[in-house]
C-alpha cells in the first residue's frame, strides 16, 4: 500500500525547537497574566464570592472563619495594603499572582526533572486542566494556594536533584509551610508524597539526608502557632468544611449504601477525571501517530515517586469518604493531590509527530478561555455584574451614617459595604442595614443574619438598576436600617 510509505512527518515540518519555546515560557507566563489582570480589572469593579469572602476577614489573626488557615487572608491584607485597599485589584492581584507562580513552577519543575520538552508540555498540559485554565482565571483562593504549594514541594524536589543543596530543602520546609498555612486538606498531599519518597531507595537516600531537619524546623515554626490556635478554637473552625462532603448528589442517590460512601467513592471518580481526564486523553491521542513513541522522560524514580504520590492520595482520600459514608467530592478538594498532574503527564506522555497538534489545540484553550470569561461576564446576568453601587448610593442619601452591612449573601454584603467604603469592622455594631436581592419580604435566611433584640429603625428601601454590563437587565436589591445592641451571627459563608 502506498500510504505505508508516506512520510506522515513531513506534515509537520520542521523539528519543535523545544529549547527556544522554553527560552521565552517565562515571558509567555508573565504576559497571560498580565492580560487576566487588565481583563479582570476591566469586566467588573465588583467582587464574586470566592473574593468577597474576605471582607472584613483581612485583620491579622491566626484563625479565620469558613475553616481555613490564614495565609491566603494575609496576603489580601498585604495587597490592599499595597493598592491602598482597593479591593478588586488586590483580591485579583494575589489570586492571577499565585496562577501565574503555578505556571513557572509547573515549567520549571518538569524542565529540571525531563528537560525544555517536559517543561513545555507541562504548560501545555495545564490548559488540557479545567480547574487551572477555567476555574482559576475566574474564581478560587485557597485551592490555587494549595496548588502553588503544592507543586512548590516538586519543584523543591527538583532543585534538589539539580543538587542545589541546602537552599532546595530551606525551599521544601517553606513549600510544606505554605500548604499547611493554605488548606488543611494539603496534609493529605504532604503526607502522601513523604510515603511514596520511603518506599523508592534512590529518592529516600536523596531526601531524608540530614539538612531535611531544616525542612521540618522551618515547616514547624510557620505552622506550630496556628496548629496551636487551631487546637484552641472550636472543631468547627477547623474541620467545618468537612460537613460539605455530606452533601447528596442528586444523581448518585441510586447507589447510596447506609453507613458506606458508595455514591462518595463514584463521585471521586467522576472529580478525578473532570480534573485530570481531559489532558491525558488529548496526551494520548497525541502519540498515536507515533511509532516508535517516545519514551517517557527524566528519571524513571521520579516519575515513580509522582505517580505514588497521586495514588496513595487519591487511596487516602477514597477510604475517607467510603469509611465516613461521604457523598460529594468537588474537584477543588482534590486540588493539592493533583496538583502535579501536568508535571506527569508531561514526563510519562511526551509528543512527537503529534507535538504541533496538541500544541496548537492548548494555545487555543489559554486564548478561548479568557475570552469566553469576558462573554460571560460582559453579556450575561452574573451577580458580579450586579448594581451594588446604586444599591450604595441609595444607603448613603437615606442615612450617611456608617453602619454594618450584612446580608443572606457573603458577596453581596461585600460589595456594598466597599463600595460605602463601610467594610464591617468598622461599622457601628449597634447600627446594622439588612441588605437583599429582590423586591419581595427578606428570607428567613436574610433574616438570621440579624441579632435576635434587632429592631427596624428605618424605611423598607428598594433599588432597581441594570446590571453593570451590555446585557442590561434590571435587578433589583432592597434594604432596611435595624439597631441592636447583640453581636452579629456568623456571616462567614463564603467559598
């Protein structure tokens, strides 16, 4: 047959320069970034909920609500600090910073450990990842810390076999800090990467040599006082979000078992490849042309030690929700266990023939998400597009008097009180305004938002706006003054 000898490679022209991709990746990283910022900045001067969460969360202590740990909250204060505390700068500035940190470390590490090829399909990998191309150019805090930290702990790895030293394992301790300081959930991670380390000979010898008891000092001094605080506070401080693993999907009711997390364990394994399934599929189709394929790069250990890692995570994470009798697992939740997805892939799945194809087909994702981001939010309904500034302006000619704002909605609450510049530490305690969407009575769940002595000493209040984009459509916010003299319940239920 004439097609058996057709120079199928030909197609592709000339080799992949991957050295000269990995020359300029640096840049490339620092421009996309750069974009989102200027595009973020653009659609919206209003917060989602994953940014107004930390509204009056942003004093430095060692616990915050909403079960997290506090560095994520430090660096909001620290960049409002910097921005004058401008709010949607900061919270944009420290999330598409910490995206932008993903991508070097996912780069570098994989060019350190295979080579300028590995570092380039490790980027390219990433725009294969729903929760890094979509997900974090958009919403997301914490998960996109423990990601950072995550692949941080590679990429120290790494270092270390690029024999840098004792600055790679001071790099490991602060890595291993920064994930315990970012997400609880980190630890399954840690611990699980620590076990796979132990059982490969050669990545044992190189790790737990004797400067890793600096890893673990500096990691024991960043987190030793929150641990502290944590043990101090209520379990629901800490472990509170475990309770969102208790939510039924729906669909999966069929397969619930009493006492056994059946329906959890299928849910796992729809989250593991939503998070991870696209990318190794359009890897594999990648290398069908080749024949010979090529062979996995860097080190066989290393490799392993990834694959472990990921596995012994996913195993830990699975006998918590079968034993527990859990029911959802969101993919963010899986964030720190598979954060080194594209590092793998990019080792196990290297391109040849297929390289431009699969190239081109991510460079398309990491322009069509952006733009479909700013479709989203310049023609449709979405809440951060929502007229809180006419809902302050209202507010401030009923009564210019300071006071708290809280509502059923943590974002709502948010936007309004910065847009009065009256975030909730400084209101007067005893002057609150309940603010909620629509014309109707408030809910009961605006309504539990209120002291119980809080009685209304204002007008019932209703603002009609169009929504802050080309999409136009009138939304209307209502709002009433109360006054007590009770502390508020507890506002924190934000993402």
């Amino acid at each position: 047959m004439l097609w058996r000898n057709f120079n199928f490679a030909a197609l592709d022209g000339p080799a992949i320069n991957w050295s000269f991709l990995a020359r300029r990746a640096p840049f490339a990283i620092i421009v996309y970034i750069s974009v989102l910022f200027a595009l973020r900045l653009g659609l919206s001067p209003f917060m989602e909920i994953d940014e107004a969460q930390f509204v009056g969360e942003v004093g430095f202590a060692l616990n915050y609500g909403n079960s997290h740990p506090p560095l994520y909250n430090w660096l909001v204060r620290l960049a409002l600090e910097v921005t004058r505390w401008h709010w949607v700068p900061s919270v944009a500035l420290v999330r598409l910073s910490l995206l932008g940190l993903y991508h070097w470390l996912c780069f570098d590490s994989a060019r350190r450990l295979g080579g300028d090829r590995a570092g380039i399909l490790a980027l390219t990998a990433s725009a294969l990842l729903p929760q890094i191309v979509w997900m974090s150019i958009q919403t997301t805090a914490h998960t996109v810390l423990v990601i950072v930290a995550s692949v941080g702990l590679v990429h120290a790895f790494a270092l270390m076999r690029s024999g840098k030293g004792v600055s790679a394992y001071i790099w490991f301790g602060i890595w291993a800090a920064v994930g315990a300081l970012a997400k609880y959930n980190f630890f399954i991670f840690l611990i699980s990467f620590m076990i796979a380390a132990w059982t490969i000979p050669t990545v044992r010898q190189k790790l737990f040599r004797r400067p890793f008891w600096l890893s673990i000092a500096i990691f024991v001094a960043a987190f030793a006082p929150v641990a502290i605080a944590s043990l101090n506070a209520p379990l629901a401080a800490t472990a509170g979000r475990m309770a969102k693993l208790s939510n039924t999907i729906g669909y999966l009711e069929a397969i619930d078992i009493p006492r056994l997390g059946v329906d959890g364990l299928f849910s796992l394994l729809v989250s593991t490849f939503l998070w991870s399934g696209p990318a190794v599929i359009v890897f594999l189709i990648g290398r069908l042309r080749d024949h010979p394929r090529p062979a996995p790069d860097g080190d066989p250990d290393v490799r392993r030690l990834l694959l472990r890692t990921v596995f012994v995570g996913l195993g830990a994470f699975a006998l918590l929700v079968f034993a527990g009798d859990y029911h959802s697992v969101a993919e963010r939740y899986l964030a720190p266990v598979l954060a080194p997805t594209a590092i793998l892939i990019a080792l196990y799945l290297p391109q040849a023939l297929g390289a431009r194809n699969v190239l081109a087909f991510s460079g398309g994702l990491y322009v069509l998400a952006p733009m479909a981001m700013a479709a989203v939010a310049l023609f449709g309904a979405e809440r951060v597009t929502y007229p809180f500034d006419a809902v302050g302006s209202a507010i401030r000619a009923q009564n210019p008097t300071p006071a708290r704002i809280v509502s059923n909605r943590q974002d709502d609450a948010a936007n309004v009180a910065v847009t009065l510049h009256w975030p909730p530490e400084q209101g007067d305690a005893e002057d609150i305004i309940l603010v909620w969407h629509g014309d109707d009575a408030p809910s009961d769940a605006a309504l539990e938002r209120l002291p119980a002595d809080a009685t209304p000493i204002g007008p019932l209040t209703r603002v009609s706006a169009p929504t802050r984009n080309f999409n136009r459509k009138l939304q209307t916010f209502t709002f009433q003054r109360f006054s007590s003299r009770l502390p508020l319940p507890d506002q924190n239920i934000g993402g």
